[in-house]
C-alpha cells in the first residue's frame, strides 16, 4: 500500500495513537498540552487521517473509538528512516551505522548485538 506523508499535526496524533492503541478523541485530548488542541481539531485530523486511510473507527452509540491501521513502522521505513538514509547517507545504512558509531551514539556492545540480530534474522 502506497502511503501518503502526514502534517506534523498529524503524525504527532498518529504517535498518540500508536502509543494507546486505540483511542476516543476525548481521551487523546490531555497528551497535546503545548499547544493544547481543541477536541474539533484533533477531531478533524483524525478525519483526515481516516481518509489517507491511516486510521479507522468502531462506532459506540453516537461516538467513535478510533485506531490505527498502518503500523508505526511501516510509516518509519517509508517516510522517516527512509528520507534520513536516502537524504544524508546515499542509501547506504552501512554508512548512517558507521555516522552513529563515529560520533560515539553506538557502542562497540550496541554494535554487537545489532550484528548478532542480523545473523538471527530478528
């Protein structure tokens, strides 16, 4: 499935929603605290992200649970992870590993596991 790149307002209500899983708008209100977001904002974004087909609902009486149907990291690979490599690194993740390692982000242990998590397949 073709993804469409989010706003920043929705990607920070798509964090929340990958976070709890599954929400009512009201009960997502509390997590924007700067700036607080008015319930007919995140309301309405929610909508949008219905229809670039992130987002899906359960109908309770006259309201709505809502949660996410692409996976947080699928959306990583496609639009984050992927515009860091391709942008700053030539497509190479061998070269972002090595920028973490040079600039002492990545330990020789961080390096270790992560070469014994390839071999595993995790």
């Amino acid at each position: 499935m073709e993804l469409e790149k989010l706003t920043n307002k929705e990607e920070e209500v798509m964090q929340v929603l990958w976070k709890l899983g599954a929400a009512f708008v009201k009960d997502m209100l509390p997590v924007f605290t700067e700036p607080k977001l008015h319930y007919n904002t995140v309301s309405t974004i929610i909508r949008n992200l219905e229809e670039k087909g992130y987002v899906s609902h359960r109908q309770f009486g006259n309201t709505y649970e809502y949660f996410p149907v692409v996976k947080q990291e699928d959306y990583q690979n496609q639009f984050v992870l992927g515009k860091v490599v391709g942008g700053y690194f030539n497509d190479s993740y061998k070269d972002l590993v090595a920028y973490f390692a040079k600039q002492e982000k990545v330990t020789p242990d961080d390096l270790r596991e992560i070469i014994r998590m390839i071999e595993e397949g995790a």
